[in-house]
C-alpha cells in the first residue's frame, strides 16, 4: 500500500486485519517523533512535530534550525485572523522541509495568568478570540496537507504541578471559558487531533475523562479524528 492508497484506504478493514501486537505498535512510537510503520499492510510510519511557532524537528536541541514566527500571544494581539492563518500556512510549509505531515499546535488554552510558564503559546484570555484564531491556525495549517493537533483539552492552564494539578471548575465556567476555544475550533476548522491535557479535571485525568472526550467531543461536537495523550 502507498502513502496515497493509504489515505483512502477502508480503515475498518484495515483494523481487521491488524493482528492485536500491531494495533499495539500503533499505540506507541520508535521514538519522539515518529510512529510505527506496519510493513505487511503498508501502513505507513507518521511523521509528526513540535513547535507552535516555529517547526523544531526531530530533536529537543540538535536539531535543524527553525524559522521563529511571533507567538500566539504576539499574533493575537493583532486581532488578524487572515494574518494568524497565514502564519500557520507558513509552518506547514517549514513542517514539510522537515518531513513531518502532523503540527504539534495550535495551543488553545486560557491565559488565567501572565506567570503561566507556557502562557506565551495560548493566544488569549479571551475564550472567543482564542477559538476564533485557533480555528484560523487550524485551517492555514491543514489548507496545506499538514494535521493540526490542537491542545491541551482542556484546562492546562499553569505548569507548575500540570501533571497532577486538579482543575476544579464548576460546569458553567467549563462550557463559557475553558472548552469553548476549542469548540469554535472544531465547529469553524475541524482539526485532525486534539492532544489532552496532563491534568485532572474534577478529580479524572482529561486522559481518560470519559465525559470529556466521548460525551462532549465526540457526541456532542461529531470529532471523528485522533486523540493523542501528552508527551
């Protein structure tokens, strides 16, 4: 099978007939970057990379230098979203000089503090204006052949302690602030992956928070794609 057969291949017939050690294998990678191939299927391996504004490559410090755009927050404060869909369009073509096909971005969190160590990769404390560029992000980068893997669903919104933090939000606040980014991104731009958040929210892992990623993002908002767990 070729990469292009591949893309339209009867996925439900290729699952029957993975053996279970393969469809293991695609649960997990050769390393950071890559994912694994399955030879007797053709399955090809998926290229994937960091960098919301600016494409790294393969390694966390060896790697071939990356143009550096201005961040999420920078774009943002333009208030452009044809200019914040251009920039994205621009990293798909970097993306591709390193030959990955999948974006680890756009980061679509609420910027509750100007000390959050990572606030720089979110765009806004503003849910509509977040969505709104998210989604714009999302369609520059996947107008060009490259997924976009939006994240961290949902309420990664501070790192100090983000892998075990409890996120305990009350159900409007939820729906109005922290997941309403991501909803006018799927519902304008549909991204192909949604990477969740290391935290807890309400007591569950997002990971494995059933109400979550089946009842709202899979039922409530159709996503048929990928969800992938953080690094």
């Amino acid at each position: 099978m070729t990469a292009t057969d591949f893309r339209t291949a009867n996925i439900a017939e290729l699952l029957a007939k993975l053996t279970k050690d393969e469809k293991f294998l695609l649960l997990a990678a050769p390393n950071w970057w890559n994912t694994n191939k399955i030879e007797r299927l053709g399955v090809p391996s998926v290229r994937m990379s960091d960098g919301p504004n600016g494409v790294r490559g393969s390694s966390h410090f060896v790697s071939t230098p990356a143009q550096c755009i201005p961040c999420a927050t920078s774009l943002a404060s333009t208030f452009d979203a044809d200019l914040v869909k251009e920039a994205a369009s621009f990293l798909a073509d970097e993306a591709k000089t390193k030959s990955a096909v999948v974006l680890l971005a756009p980061t679509c969190n609420i910027q509750r503090s100007p000390l959050g160590g990572r606030s720089f990769e979110s765009f806004s404390e503003d849910p509509h204006l977040s969505g709104t560029l998210a989604a714009a992000y999302v369609n520059g980068l996947q107008s060009k052949g490259v997924a976009a893997t939006i994240k961290h669903f949902v309420a990664n919104d501070q790192e100090h302690e983000r892998t075990g933090v409890d996120s305990v939000i009350s159900p409007r606040a939820l729906r109005e602030i922290y997941l309403y980014p991501f909803m006018l991104a799927q519902r304008d731009a549909k991204p192909f992956a949604y990477m969740t958040a290391y935290n807890r929210l309400g007591g569950v892992h997002c990971s494995e928070d059933p109400r979550l990623l089946k009842d709202i993002l899979r039922r409530e908002w159709g996503f048929d794609g990928l969800v992938m767990s953080d690094w």
